[in-house]
C-alpha cells in the first residue's frame, strides 16, 4: 500500500448527506473503521431509515410519508484511501446485492479523498479484535459462511482482490458477514471459471491463523487453500463441510493466544507470526517484524516465519534427541536467512526481519532462539523474566552501563539493530535453553509491545488473565494505550 494514511476526521465532522463523526473506533491496514450518527444540526431535513423520504423537517417526530417515528441511529462507517478500488466498490454498491454472508452498504460516497461505506450498526463486532486461536468448529462454519457468500457475488459479476480480516463483521449472534472488501470487479457477467478460485488463497491464510497449534489437520487444510488448490468457494466450502466429522469435534485447552495488529499511525503491518505442530513432541511458535522499503518488510517476515515453520518440521524427522535441536534451530535461521537475502536481491531491494521462536521440546525443555530485537519473555509462579537479549545499539549500551534500561526506552537511536534475519550471508543466532515448568507462560513479541508497555504492566497483565487469548487482546489494547506507534504482534504459549 503505497498511499499513506490520512489524518482521521474529528468527533463532531460532518459527513455525506446525512452523518455526523462519533468517533473513530478501529484501525486496520488500508481502513479506518468510525461509529457515525444521524445527528445533522446543519441540516432542515433528516431522512428516513424506514423508506428513504428525506423531506422531513428535522424539527419532527415522524417522517412525513411513513409515520415511522424517528430515533436516533448510529452505523458503522468504513474509510478507505487506495483510490483505485473507489470505482468497482461503488459499482458494487450500485448493484444493491443482499445475501445474509453480506453487511451490504446503506451509503457509499466519497469525501476528502476517502471512501467512506456505511453499514448498520447493532452491536457488532470485528474479526481484527478476535484473537488466535478459535475453536475447530467456528473455523469451519466461518468456512462455510465465506465460502458460500463468496459464490453468491461471484454468480452476481463480484470479485474480490482478496478477503482479509478487517472485511469480516461479527453480528451479535456471532454470525460472520462480509462488508467494505476490496472489490476488483463488479460486472454484469457471472465470475468465470478460470477466477473463482482466486480469493480462496487469502481465505485459507485468514484462516490458518486462526486454527490452533495442535490442529495441524485443519491447518494443513487452510494450506491447500492458500496454495491455490480449490477452483471455486463452492468446491472450498464442500471440503470444509467434509471436515467437520474429523476437526469440528476437536476441543483444545486454551494453552495459546495470539494477535497481530497495525497500531494506531502505521499504514501498514510489517509484523507476521505463526505457530507449528513439528510432531507429537515439538511445536514452534514465532514473532517476526520486518523492515526494509515500500512493502519489503512485510514480505521479509513473511518468508521468514514460512520458512522458519517449514524447515523447522523438516528437519524435525533427523533430530534423534534433544541435543540435536539447536542445531536444527540454527539451520532453520540460516535458510530463512538465505531465502530472505534471494528474495531481496531477486527485488533488487535491501530487506530484513527481527525473528524470535519458542521451540517446545517434549513439553519440558523450551529452546528460544531470536535474531534482533523482537522478544521472548516467560511467565513464572507471577513474575515477568526477560528470556532472549536484544541485538540492538541501545541494549548494549545499556550492557556497557553507559545508559539505563530507562534511558535506552526513549533513546533516538533505539531502532538500530546490530543484527537481522536476511542482510548478512549469515546469521548469528542467540539460543537459549529453558527447563520449562507445567504453567510456565512464553511470551513472544515484537517492539510494538515492549517499546509502549512497561515490563511491568505487560507482567500484570499476563497475571491477571491466565486465558492467553484474553491476554493477548488485553495487551494489543495496552500498547494502544501506550501510544500505538508501531505494529504489535505477540504469540503466548503456556506449557501443558
Ligand atoms: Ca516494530
């Protein structure tokens, strides 16, 4: 996303013909999600929701053609500033599809530069505040529910550039329904044949992240669906019905929780971070934060947690014990290393990642490796111990006691890394090796946590919310409240 954020309208703005700003609720990559009102001060007339007459005067009870009587309404109000899809969303609107997978708009316009969508609002919810992991059999009705809607715009000429979490509304009930997604075609002909699959691949990675570290068969799944594998929704949504006698009934323990989130002033999430089932007595869990120009740094930690994840399984079948883990660990790092180094010089662009990983070995021995200055900490009998050491400048000033751990907090140079996944032929890896307790907690994340939230708090809430994905949202919301300025992405793993 190449065009930048813009500054977000006040509570109080005026906006279309009949809104008022109430305040903005929610940032996404690429969207600004705000409640509106019906409040128009400015206005003689007010319309009616009921039929649409707009020549009431505001002065009374009930519009002036239905007797409906007048209440105040508020609705959900989605901005959005990549001008290119603005034309196929208003076709789109213009076709005034309804189907119950769809939060269809009452109002679609542009102002400042944005498109503004409006929606009713009764209380929803939005998939980029529900943490990973959901359980087995919402996973698969979210399945079926996308699958299904996706088939009906598709019949109706519809098609998307891909699904991504903030196009997902959750109702009151629970139910899931799409809206303000980015539209690429809204024609008069039914999707053809060779593009009805297309969407499918951001679908399975959407949900992947959402399937438990221990569900490696529905995860594995999700893969097919992102490796471009199912044709049509309806042939996706068939898979998924098949799925429910094998995973629907698969319960977990809530043992993890993890978020990734774009913060209150980025345009983009550079973030990534995954989790993997290696075999029966190893599972891996991951925090990368990429950098580098234009969109590098979220593809450079991207390829880094795939990667890492994927040879990490592979080289699991060769580790005959535990002392051939780090070994193991050290070779993931190198290939995504290597792969990330390709890639850049492929782009001919410099890019680079933090990474930090969490290997669980036979559920008492956890290996935490990191590269940068994402984090690990653990959690034990309520007390917040730093595992991994940052490879910044700052970190080893603060080694050399020329400043503070305090001092490093807000120091200028505070973002310069002495080492990254990707810049270098090779890498440098720290290993740490922990005999983990049942109930110790892990915490990996990146700076966009512990550069706003003090160790401190981040301690206290950790203790006050033992249900990871609890604590997980209750962190992202205490880096908003700590000013939001970065991405944050946490993954938080207790020990069985
Ligand atoms: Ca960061």
């Amino acid at each position: 996303m190449s065009e930048s954020r813009p500054s977000h309208f006040p509570p109080g703005t005026p906006v279309g013909e009949h809104y008022t700003v109430e305040g903005l609720v929610r940032l996404a990559e690429g969207r600004m999600f705000y409640l509106v009102t019906d409040a128009r001060p400015d206005k003689p007339m007010r319309k009616c929701w009921e039929c649409g007459e707009i020549g009431t005067p505001r002065s009374e009870k009930a519009c002036r053609s239905c007797g409906a009587a007048f209440k105040d309404r508020r609705f959900l109000m989605s901005a959005r500033w990549e001008s290119a899809l603005f034309e196929a969303y208003e076709a789109y609107f213009a076709k005034g599809l309804s189907h119950p997978g769809l939060a269809s708009p009452l109002d679609v316009f542009r102002q400042a530069e944005q498109l503004l969508s409006i929606v009713a609002y009764n209380g929803e919810g939005l998939m980029i505040d529900e943490a990973s992991p959901l359980p087995n059999q919402r996973i698969l009705d979210v399945a079926q529910r996308i699958a299904g809607t996706l088939a009906f715009l598709h019949v109706n000429g519809v098609r998307l550039r891909a699904l991504t979490r903030a196009n997902l509304l959750i109702s009151p009930d629970n139910t899931i329904r799409l809206f303000d997604m980015d539209v690429v075609d809204a024609g008069d002909v039914a999707v053809t044949n060779g593009l009805r699959g297309a969407e499918m691949v951001s679908v399975g990675e959407l949900l992947r992240r959402y399937c438990d570290v221990d569900s490696d068969v529905l995860a594995e799944f999700m893969e097919t669906a992102e490796n471009g594998s199912f044709e049509a929704p309806s042939q996706f949504g068939r898979a998924a019905e098949q799925r429910y006698e094998t995973a629907a009934a698969a319960v977990y323990r809530p043992l993890r929780g993890a978020m990734s989130d774009v913060g209150l002033t980025r345009q983009g999430n550079e973030d990534n971070w995954g989790w993997k089932k290696l075999s029966e007595r190893a599972q891996l869990f991951v925090v990368a934060d990429g950098m580098g120009g234009h969109d590098s740094g979220e593809v450079a930690s991207m390829i880094a947690v795939q990667t890492i994840c994927r040879v990490a399984r592979a080289n699991e079948e060769n580790v005959a014990g535990i002392e051939q883990v780090e070994a193991a660990l050290d070779n993931a790092f190198q290939t995504a290393n290597n792969a990330i180094k390709e890639h850049a010089e492929e782009k001919g662009t410099d890019m680079g990642t933090t990474l930090v990983c969490t290997l669980l070995f036979e559920g008492r021995t956890a290996f935490v490796a990191n590269v940068g200055d994402s984090r690990c900490y653990m959690v034990r009998d309520n007390k917040l111990i730093q595992v991994s050491k940052d490879h910044s400048l700052v970190a080893k000033m603060v080694e050399k006691g020329r400043i503070t751990a305090e001092e490093a907090r807000n120091h200028p140079h505070s973002n310069i890394l002495l080492r990254t996944v990707g810049t270098e032929r090779d890498v440098d890896i720290d290993i740490f090796r922990v005999d983990a307790l049942p109930g110790d907690r892990f915490l990996m994340c990146t700076d966009g946590l512990w550069g706003e939230v003090e160790d401190r708090d981040i301690e206290a809430i950790m203790v006050q919310y033992p249900d990871p994905r609890i604590a997980a949202r209750e962190l992202v919301r205490a880096a908003h409240h700590g000013g939001g300025k970065d991405n944050v992405s946490l993954v938080i793993m207790t020990v069985p």
